[in-house]
C-alpha cells in the first residue's frame, strides 16, 4: 500500500509540473489553472504524507471483549 500511496503522489506532482508548464507557455491564467494546480499538489503532499507514517502507527488496536472474526 505504501508504494501505490507514493506513486500516486508522484503521478499527481508530475500533473501539477506539467499543467504549471503548460501555463507558462500559454502565457495566460485562467481561474481553472489555479484550481487544478492546487488541487493536484495538494493531492501529491497528501499522498506522500499518507506514504511517510510509519506501519505501526497504523496497526489495528485491540479492543478487549470484541472479535475480529
């Protein structure tokens, strides 16, 4: 799971390098450029977030008197 979470921050910065590349050759902005930048870098920090936690933090926690199967 921790290698899909940092791919995907990798495809979604590479979106955002080359919509912020496709901008400057453009030579105009549009509002929709601004949210699609944001959006997808802010996809790609929060993907490499999720891909930095350690594994332990994310251990099940056992709850005493409730199964699991």
């Amino acid at each position: 799971m921790k290698g899909y979470v940092i791919t995907t921050g990798t495809i979604f910065a590479l979106i955002t390098a080359a919509h912020g590349y496709e901008v400057v050759d453009r030579g105009r902005v549009f509002t929709s450029d601004a949210v699609i930048v944001a959006l997808s870098a802010g996809l790609a920090v929060w993907a490499w977030r999720l891909g930095a936690i350690d594994a332990e933090v994310l251990t099940p926690v056992e709850i005493p008197g409730c199964r699991t199967s």
